[in-house]
C-alpha cells in the first residue's frame, strides 16, 4: 500500500522573506496580494493576533500598527525561485514527486521502512531548511487526504514537532477529531457549514457519517472523501504531470503586426483559448510560455524569443494564465519589429481533479489568495491595472494603496537586487 | 598542472587558493584546480562548452549570491562589490569563510572554532573579531564557496 508524504513550508510567503531578511526572524510578518492588500501570508506571531487569511489589510491598520507588524506586498518572483528550490530538494529524496501548489509536494514514500518514518520526515525538514532557509512540516499518511490532516497536526502540536506520521490507524480517530470538517482537504465553507447543520463538525464525524446520505448531498467527491478519511486511497500520485501532452495555441499573422497592442490582443486571446482547452480537458498548466517571431525570411531582421514563467500554482483560470502570457511577452518585445507569429504553450499539465473538481467550495479562500498573488505579478510587470477587468470586482477602490506598499528585493533572480552583506 | 596561458579572469577560492580560469589561443579553455592533487581525467578533453555555472555551482538549489558591501573581508581576496557563491548544504567548519547571521544582519566572514568557542573574524585589522555570546542570535547562513571580482 502506498504511504504519501506531504511536505508544506511553513507560512511560505512570510518565510521567503525571512531567509534574506532574518531580522524578522520572530517578528510578526503579513504578506499581501498587492491587488487588493488581503493578507496571503502571515507569520506565526500574526495568526495569534486573530488577523485572518485573506482579511483586507486596511480594515487591520490599528492593529498593525499598535503591534508594529512588518507588510510586504507579494514578491512573485522571490517565491517562484523559492518553490523551485524546494522541489528540487525533495525531488532527491524521492523521484515519485506530485508538486501540488507553489509552497506543497506530495511523496511517495512507501519504500521508506515504517520504522524510520519519523526520522526520514525529520531528515526532509532539516534538509530542506538547511539548503533553503525555508522550514517545512511533514505529514505521513495512506491517503492525500489524511497526509494533508497529519501536516496540519505536525504544526500545531509541540510533541510532533513539525512531523506526523498518521499511518497507524489506531490514532486516526483522534487525530480527525482534532480536525475541523473545515479544514479537511476539499471541503470548503459552504460544504462545511452545511455538514455541520448535520451535527457533523470534524473529521471523524466525516468519516462515520452515513454513506448514502453523504453521496446524496455531496456526490460521488462526498464519498471518495469518506474512503480517503478511512485510509482507502482514491486519489493517487499525479507523477509527471509535465510529460503529459502540451497544449499549444499560435498563428501566423496575415500582415506582419507592428502595432504592440495588436500583439498583446493576439497573445491574449491565445492565452484563453488555451486556459479554455485546460478546463475542457480538466487540466491545469504549471508553466506559461510565450513566443514571438518576426519573418524568418527576412534573416537581417530576425527575432525570435521565447518566456516562460511559472504560475504561482497549477491552474486553468484564464486571467491568470493570459496574464503570465502578458507578463512575458512584455519581458521579450522589441517595439521596433515587424511580427509574423506569436503564440503560447501551456506545459506542466497536471489533473484539475484535486485542485477544481474536489473543490466543493467555488470560493476557496487560499486559491483565490494565491490567484490574486499572480494577478499583483502581471500588474507590476505590465504596468497598474493590466487585469483590472478580471480584479474589478475584488475592490475597486483599493483604500489600503499606497499604505502598505513594500515590496522586498528580488533577491535570487537579478544580480542587481542580491542581497548585501558587510 | 593546466595552468598555462594568461588569466581571464579573477575567479578565487574565497580566501584559500585560487582558481584560474587559463585561455590559450586555438586550443580549448582549460580550468584546474591549482591544489589538486591528482590531475582530472576531464581536464585532458573537452566535450561541448564549459559551463561556469556548472563549475561554481555544485548545489543548484542550495546555491545563492551574494553581493559585497564592505572592506572587512579585503585580505582574503573579498572586495566591495563582489558577488560571493555561497553553498547552503555544505557544512560550516573552522577557517572557512562563511555567511553568518548576527542579530538579524548577513555578514562574511571567517569562522573560527577553538576550544568549544565560536568567533567570526574579519580580514582586515580595521575591523574587530567577533566572538559570539550565548546571548546573541547567531546563525550560519552558509559557506562561500568561490568570489567573482570585476576588474
Ligand atoms: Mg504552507
């Protein structure tokens, strides 16, 4: 039987921070989406002051000040490189990796001896601190499911220590007692609010609900979830996304475009018509790429030039994926060419399954914070208010602008922003 | 050793012996380590370009560079303005030149362990030893590896 692994960094945003910033090592920390200043990110000191995930920062302002937090706005870059580093830290322990959001990997760790559990979870964490400065908890269990409970243990109990191995089921039950049904992977607000209608508040309760009943209110994803509590896997290791087919959206332009909102209208409708076969497909993309070329007969005046950028987590929400497409092609346009075809790959495709479909919840705080993060990514590379037509929802007036505006360096991704030392 | 022709470049081994980065016309660009004891069977073909990158980085995701802000490092080679490899996974050990944390600030210097005592040490007598205290918030951030000066 499989044993997963999940490995989350700590407060990921807040602690990229802190590795190139260690005066703030204790110090409460918030990190924003820039969009519309909701915390995505907050430091342990934070979340004892009750300012909660996605709360608007403005609202919070006495707070802040009368604790002297430290606020950043999102630092895209930073975190990207971050992430990377990490799996690829991980990726040496076990090659049956499932890079699942920007700051989590599941592993397959079956071959790990049940024994040494612990100590290996132990050796992740301290290794992946060593070579990152990024702390990480670990949670072993039989399902992505209970692996994903055992994690969220690992950092609230002091005996684990930022390890749990809950492959034992003799200490399921209190272990899904100590969960909130809230906090069970998939179930969002609405779901919960409902379940709990039903006098159905952890996890346990979940896990010993009526079967038929649950499949009649929740689906088919209700009982799946059931079997997942009950360590019955139902949703394996998603390996390789990347060497699943790409998905690929670019055309010759009839007359050469010289006009560069021309251009950016043509990437834009690649991008979404790219972002649309994801969610026909049920996919998500990992990576955005965008190409540009100007008529290769003309071999005096060629240019070509390609950029990818990652997404801040696997996804197929059109503004995002037509965003990254802007913000690259932004970084590689020569205004004074004559363009013959442009175009975009999406690569990194994964399964929406766990992502989308299992989300009961339309409005799942944590998504949407981290979709807000890349939409702050392409405004700041493509100039204020690039998406404000997929954000003019979300605050259209932005009160906390220009109150909490800092962003760190981007310190491992340009020489000119490294880090200084005496 | 591979140590003809004339240097390109100041690529030092932080603090102890340096590399060099040797070029002779015509022929491929060679790169030795002058302390070596034995003479590297790559060193005696060349296949595709030599990747700096590669050389100065034998831990990609535990590698990052730091830029030099001061003089306190001058005698071991370590310049204002310097870009410093520094290797997180390599442990830190007596003598070597190393990124520290002291009360929330990054600072290089060279380690010293004597006796159960820690001290940084500066290499530039205008700047003090810094013998860490109990009380202090220490921490090693890294090893440096390698120096890339601009002349
Ligand atoms: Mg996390």
């Amino acid at each position: 039987m499989t044993v997963f692994a999940i490995v989350d960094c700590n407060n990921f945003y807040v602690s990229c921070e802190r590795v190139f910033n260690p005066a703030l090592n204790g110090k409460p920390v918030i990190v924003l989406s820039n969009n519309d200043g909701c915390a995505v990110a907050r430091s342990n000191e934070v979340k004892k002051l009750g300012i909660g995930m996605g709360s608007p920062v403005f609202k919070q302002k006495d707070t802040i000040e009368k604790h002297g937090i430290h606020v950043f706005s999102s630092n895209y870059a930073l975190y990207g490189d971050m992430s990377r580093r990490v799996v690829q830290v991980l990726s040496e322990f076990s090659q049956d990796l499932e890079v699942y959001s920007i700051d989590e990997s599941f592993l397959d760790i079956s071959r790990v001896r049940p024994d040494r559990r612990t100590a290996f979870g132990r050796t992740l964490m301290a290794t992946v601190k060593k070579f990152t400065g990024i702390p990480v908890s670990v949670g072993m269990a039989r399902t992505k499911t209970l692996s994903k409970i055992a994690v969220r243990l690992a950092k609230k109990s002091a005996k684990a220590d930022g390890v749990l191995d809950l492959t034992d089921p003799r200490h399921h039950d209190r272990a899904l007692e100590l969960t909130p049904v809230d906090d069970v992977w998939g179930v969002g607000w609405r779901y919960a609010k409902f379940l709990k209608v039903y006098g159905i508040a952890n996890a346990r309760q979940l896990r010993d609900a009526d079967r038929t009943f649950i499949r009649k209110k929740m689906g088919v994803n209700g009982t799946r979830l059931i079997d997942e509590l009950k360590g019955v896997s139902c949703y394996p290791l998603d390996r390789n996304p990347s060497q699943k087919k790409n998905i690929t959206v670019s055309r010759s332009f009839g007359h050469a475009v010289t006009n560069l909102d021309g251009l950016r209208e043509a990437v834009t409708s690649y991008a979404a018509r790219g972002a649309e076969k994801l969610r026909r497909e049920k996919l998500t993309a990992g990576l955005v790429t965008v190409f540009i070329m100007t008529d290769r007969f003309k071999p005096e005046s060629f240019y070509y030039n390609t950029k990818t950028l990652r997404l801040a987590a696997p996804t197929s929400n059109s503004p995002e994926i037509i965003g990254a497409a802007l913000a690259g092609l932004a970084e590689i346009l020569r205004p004074d060419s004559l363009y013959k075809k442009a175009g975009i790959y999406l690569t990194e495709l994964g399964p929406a399954s766990m992502v989308q479909t299992v989300l009961f919840d339309p409005v799942d705080r944590e998504r949407s914070a981290r979709l807000m993060a890349s939409l702050d990514a392409i405004n700041t590379a493509m100039g204020k208010n690039t998406l404000t037509y997929a954000s003019a929802g979300l605050s259209p007036s932005r009160p906390w602008h220009g109150m909490f505006n800092h962003r760190s360096p981007a310190w491992t991704t340009r020489w000119d922003q490294l880090p200084r030392v005496k | 050793m591979a140590r003809k022709g004339k240097t390109l470049s100041g690529i030092w081994k932080a603090g102890e012996e340096h590399l060099q980065v040797a070029a002779q016309v015509g022929r491929p660009i060679f790169f030795s380590r002058v302390q070596a004891g034995f003479p590297s069977p790559a060193d005696d073909y060349v296949e595709g370009r030599l990747d700096l990158n590669a050389h100065l980085v034998r831990h990609p995701a535990a590698t990052f560079f730091v830029r030099v802000a001061g003089d306190s490092m001058i005698n071991a080679g370590i310049r204002p303005d310097d870009i410093l490899v520094v290797d997180r996974s390599l442990d830190a050990a007596d003598r070597r030149v190393v990124i520290a944390v002291i009360d929330g600030e990054l600072t290089v210097k060279r380690l010293r362990m004597q006796n159960g005592r820690i001290s940084l040490m500066a290499e530039n007598p205008d700047y003090p030893d810094i013998e860490i205290q109990p009380s202090m918030a220490f921490e090693i951030w890294g090893v440096v590896t390698h120096v890339i000066h601009a002349f």
